[in-house]
C-alpha cells in the first residue's frame, strides 16, 4: 500500500486539505476541475437569481452525478455487449458453419 501524500485541493472559494495515494493525486485534481468549471457555468447562468453558493454546489454535484451514472451505464453496456458476442461466437462455434447460415 502507498504512503499517503496531503494535498490541498480547491473547490469553488474553499480550500480542502486531503490525504490520498499518490497514484490518486491526479484524479482528485481532476475532480476538483470537474466540479470547478460546473460551479462557473451554474454561477453563470444563474447570476442574477441571488442563489446561495450551497444550492450551487449541489446543483453541479448532481450534474456530475449523473454522468457518472451515465458512464457506468455505458460501461455495463459495453460489457454486457462484449459478453454477448463472446457467447454467439461460442454457439457459432459449437453449432458449427450451418448455424451461421441459416
């Protein structure tokens, strides 16, 4: 298991201090962007509502959340497709070339 490292990371005006393996390190960075450039374009659209910066944040945290959802789906589906067509060619195989034929 890898030493922990503290990294400081930054979301919205606060600062978080974390401690995570290093090989981690860049996708909590990249997270912190992620969730960073949805805070801007919901503070953006929502500039002149005078929403206060918690329903923000959960509005960019919901965004996000769902596409991970989204890319999990994909994901399932790809290797639900992936296991299909390893079955096919199974049967395919099994059944002989007059299974392909009919």
């Amino acid at each position: 298991m890898d030493k922990k490292i503290r990294i400081n990371i930054q979301v919205g005006e606060s600062i978080y201090p974390l401690w995570v393996e290093p090989k981690e390190e860049p996708l909590f960075r990249e997270a912190a962007r992620m969730v960073n450039r949805r805070l801007i374009a919901y503070s953006t659209k929502f500039r002149g509502a005078n929403l206060p910066s918690e329903r923000v944040m959960a509005m960019a945290a919901i965004d996000l959340a769902v596409l991970c959802q989204k890319q999990g789906d994909n994901a399932n589906l790809e290797a639900t497709e992936a296991n299909l067509a390893n079955i096919v060619a199974d049967l395919q195989e099994f059944l002989g070339e007059d299974a392909t034929q009919s």
